[in-house]
C-alpha cells in the first residue's frame, strides 16, 4: 500500500504561485523553513553535549553494541535503555554525503567525526558545489564567542 502526500501551496490573488515553481526538467523548487515552533528543556544528555561544545570539546554516548553517537543519544536505540557511557571525539572528520544550498551558498553535510560511528548534520564552509565532495575530510571551526549551542561549530571546514 502506497502513502499519499498532499502538497498544499498558497495562491496570490491571481491565482499564481509566486514562492514555488517546476524546472523543465520537472524538479520542484520552494522555499523552505525550518522551524520548532516549541520549547523544549534540554534534559542531563543534551546539557552535557552543549556544555562541552561551549569548552570547545565533542562528546557523545556510546550504545550498547559499541556504536558512538556524536551528537549524543539519549536512548539506545537497539535497547531504549538511556546512554550513560560518554567519549570525547575528535572536531575532525568525513563527509559522508551533501547537498549544496544554492540560496545561501553553503554545503549542508553529513560529517562522520572521528572516533563517532554516526554522522551529525551541520554546515561545511565550501566555496562552490565542485569544493565539497563525499570522502573529504573536514574539520571544526568554532564560533569566535561559544554559548553553549550547535552554533558553537561555526560550521565544518577542509582540512587542506
């Protein structure tokens, strides 16, 4: 059995659709934003992780079958039992897959760091789509100021 999405876009008053279009080539372009329209308390794993990143230090838990997590699990996920084991990682490591954002010229990535087994979603200072490749190792840069926050990794750059 198949899922069915609907995809609701807003109309102006001439019935256009002035936020989205369709290439000839058939690929879909909108704007997207990407909010939490929430609050949420940060909890023992995730004030620990914001914690070291604030010291300029990435930590993260390890599973029960050894994997490590970097960002930070809370839970296992083979077992749902919480994590309770911390590593420190290394701030370098491999891209594992990209995507370039062409409205804010940047490269969104898939950083494995060295001494995690999961990859952590963050931004990689890339000067073009052709400066940033799968397998490329890149290294953190960190915010001039550090608060405590994901923004403390200004954003991942090569190492070359």
């Amino acid at each position: 059995m198949g899922v069915c999405y609907n995809l609701v876009v807003a109309q102006d008053a001439s019935g256009e659709h002035p936020e989205w279009s369709i290439a000839a080539d058939g690929s879909f372009s909108a704007p997207l934003e990407l909010a939490y329209p929430y609050s949420r308390t940060l909890g023992s794993t995730l004030s620990r992780f914001f914690t070291s990143l604030r010291e300029r230090r990435i930590e993260g838990t390890v599973g029960s079958d050894q994997r490590v997590y970097a960002p930070p699990a809370e839970f296992d996920p083979v077992t749902g039992d919480p994590c309770t084991e911390w590593v420190e990682v290394e701030p370098t490591g491999v891209v594992t897959t990209w995507c370039w954002d062409p409205t804010r010229a940047t490269a969104w990535a898939l950083v494995r760091l060295d001494g995690a087994d999961v990859p952590m979603l963050h931004r990689v200072a890339a000067d073009g789509p052709d400066r940033i490749a799968t397998g490329m190792r890149v290294r953190a840069r960190w915010s001039a100021e550090t608060i405590g926050s994901i923004t403390d990794i200004e954003c991942f750059e090569p190492e070359d």
